[in-house]
C-alpha cells in the first residue's frame, strides 16, 4: 500500500474544491483493503473512504487517512429462472456497469445511467433517479467491518434503503467498507418510462434497456453540470417528504408547488421547486453558485472553497425555512 503525506484532494471530489488530507492512499486490491484497515487500526487516525467524490464537500482539510477504493471487476456469479446475478468490485465505475448491463442484454438499472461514482458507494444513499433505485435490483453487498476486520454479507433487509439512504448512511455510518455488490437483473425487466422526457424520446422506437440509457444519458446532459466542466455534487438537497397534513396546508398557501406522492400517503416535494421560489436559480457569490439551470445543484465557477459553498447552502436553507416552514437536508456527505 502506497502512503502519500499531505495530498491535495481536488482531483478526488466533483465540486473540485481544494482541501488536503493528512495521509492519501489508492486501494486497487483486497489485499490492499486488508493493509488499509490494519494500517488505520494501528494508527488510530480517522479513515475517510472515496469512491468518485461525487457525493462530498470538504468544508476542511481532513486529518486522517483519505483512501480511494478503486479495486475492479464484474463477474456474472448465477442465474435462476427469473435472474441473472452479477458480482461488481466496489470500485468500478457506476456508469460503466450500466453501459456494461445494457450492452449485454441485462436490464434493470438502465433509469441509473451517468450517475457518477463507483458501485461501492451505490448503497451508501441508495442511489435513485428516472422512478428506479438501486434498491429495486439489488442482491446483496459484501462488507468489511473496519473495527474488527470481519467480512459479512448484507441482503436487502439488512441493508434498509430508503429514500437516498441506508443502514451505511445512518445507523453504522463509518463503520463499514464496502467490498462488492451483486446486483440481480430480471430476465424480463420491467422499464420504467413514464418520465415525460423518456417517453418523448422513446417514441417511435423500439424499447431496449439500451435504448433508455441512451435517452437517459440525453436528458441528463441537458439538465445537469458536467463535473469536469462545472465542479458540482448533483442534487445538493434531498427532496422533503411531508405528512398529508403538512402537504395540504403548503398546497393551500402555494397551489402551483411541484410534489410526487409516496407509498404510505406521504408526499415528496420538490426540494427545486422550493429553491427556485425563493429566488436562488443562478445566484453566485464569489465562484459557489447555484446553477442556473437546476436550483436544486450547487456549482463550483472555479476557486469556491468548500466552507464558501456550504455558506452558500446554508443561506439556501434558511430562506426557504423562512418562506415555507420546511427545513432542507444536504444530500452529500459533509466533511469538516
Ligand atoms: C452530476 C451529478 C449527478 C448526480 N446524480 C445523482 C442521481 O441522479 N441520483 C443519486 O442518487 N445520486 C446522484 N449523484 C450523487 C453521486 O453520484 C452518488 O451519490 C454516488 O453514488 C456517489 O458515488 P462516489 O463513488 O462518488 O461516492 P463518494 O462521493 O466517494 O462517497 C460518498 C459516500 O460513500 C462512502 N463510500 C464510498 N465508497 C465506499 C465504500 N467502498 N465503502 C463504504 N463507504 C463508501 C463515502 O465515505 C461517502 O460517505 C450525482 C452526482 C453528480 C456529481
């Protein structure tokens, strides 16, 4: 394993802000997971685990060990009369495996097209988009716990996704490192179109997973900041889930708010729609700025430091509080 002192992060988050960590490491092997944690249970020094960096801001420097997992390989492990089960390397790139899933003929996750990041971090918020989450085809993961060392399989249950969110993400925040994932693909997959723009673009043509991917990847580069052009961490807020009451009473006073119903009579509001209202679509102050085609994605112009950024978000959350008594969560994981 190959330590680094002092190294400098900006290559290692999408909002491209600059931060150090104390010690750096690149894990491309089991082997090398296994010098990791041996590693940071002698020094006792706090462990930060990269995918991609697409889900972070720095607001710091982190003191401790940042190790990027980037360990490969995708294995088709079984199959029954319903499923096909594949077995993927934490550190594969998402996007690829979903390049890789259609190409082969295998459906399911073809909605979760250009999500960035690697599949060891999938579960970690249970990624989502287009009506699919990775809940919806997933099997198993195979994670290490970093106290002990010990390696255990987590089904679905255990793994309790929710709505951008899972056991990793709250209750044993930190403490595990995600291995692998085996991601089941129906045989007959069942596609879900019925986003407007997918249905415009599908139109006409035959439908493959392939052919949903591809409107996918279409819609999202109209939408959304290219990371390498426009340092941003997608959706910075998670969208407010709101109880029937709540939700009649903001319809009352705001007719024209953007809202999805949920299983269980609650009801997802559009955290953009909120953002939008308030007047923060394509602000900037300094380089952090709020982009100005999606209100809900926070940009990085150039030099915004991560502090400037969350000063940014916090000014976001206090004014919609104000407007609509609805306190926004940050999606990405905050550091310092
Ligand atoms: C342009 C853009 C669009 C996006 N669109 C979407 C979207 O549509 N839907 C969506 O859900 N998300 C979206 N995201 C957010 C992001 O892509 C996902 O959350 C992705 O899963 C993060 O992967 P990563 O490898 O970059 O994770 P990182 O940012 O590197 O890490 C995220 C979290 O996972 C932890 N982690 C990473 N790897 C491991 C591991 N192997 N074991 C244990 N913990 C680990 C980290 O410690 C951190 O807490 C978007 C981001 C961008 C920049």
């Amino acid at each position: 394993m190959n330590i680094k002192n002092n190294y400098s992060l900006k290559n290692y988050n999408s909002f491209g802000v600059e931060a150090y960590s104390r010690y750096f490491s690149y894990i491309g092997s089991n082997d090398e997971i296994k010098a990791l944690l041996e590693w940071h249970n002698q020094s006792e020094l706090p462990l930060l685990l990269l995918g991609g960096g697409s889900n972070v801001l720095f607001k710091q420097d982190y003191q401790g060990m940042t190790a990027v997992i980037a360990t490969k390989g995708i294995e088709v492990i079984d199959e029954d009369q319903y499923y096909t089960y594949v077995k993927v390397a934490a550190g594969e790139n998402w996007h690829q495996l979903v390049r890789w899933s259609v190409n082969n003929g295998y459906g399911g996750i073809e909605n979760l097209s250009l999500i960035p990041g690697t599949v060891g971090a999938a579960p970690i918020q249970n990624i989502g988009a287009y009506g699919v989450e990775l809940a919806d085809c997933f099997h198993e993961l195979e994670a290490i716990d970093i106290a002990s060392g010990t390696v255990s399989l987590f089904d679905q249950k255990a793994c309790q996704f929710g709505y951008r969110d899972s056991y990793f993400k709250s209750s044993a925040f930190g403490n595990f490192l995600i291995q692998s994932v085996t991601l089941k693909f129906a045989k007959q997959p069942h596609w879900i179109m019925d986003y407007v723009g997918v249905k415009a673009c599908l139109s006409g043509q035959p439908i493959t997973s392939k052919r949903i991917s591809d409107c996918i990847i279409q819609l999202r580069q109209s939408k959304l900041p290219d990371p390498l052009a426009i340092g941003n961490a997608g959706s910075f807020f998670k969208n407010p889930i709101l109880s029937s009451n709540e939700w009649h009473q903001l319809k009352r006073q705001h007719p024209k708010v953007s809202a999805y119903p949920q299983a269980g009579g609650a009801i997802k509001v559009s955290a953009a729609w909120l953002i939008d209202h308030c007047g923060w679509k394509g602000k900037r102050f300094g380089d952090a700025g709020v982009y100005e085609k999606h209100a809900l994605v926070l940009v990085n112009h150039g030099k915004a430091t991560g502090e400037s950024l969350w000063t940014l978000a916090t000014q976001i959350i206090e004014s919609v509080e104000g407007q609509f008594s609805i306190t926004l969560e940050a999606e990405p994981r905050l550091i310092g």
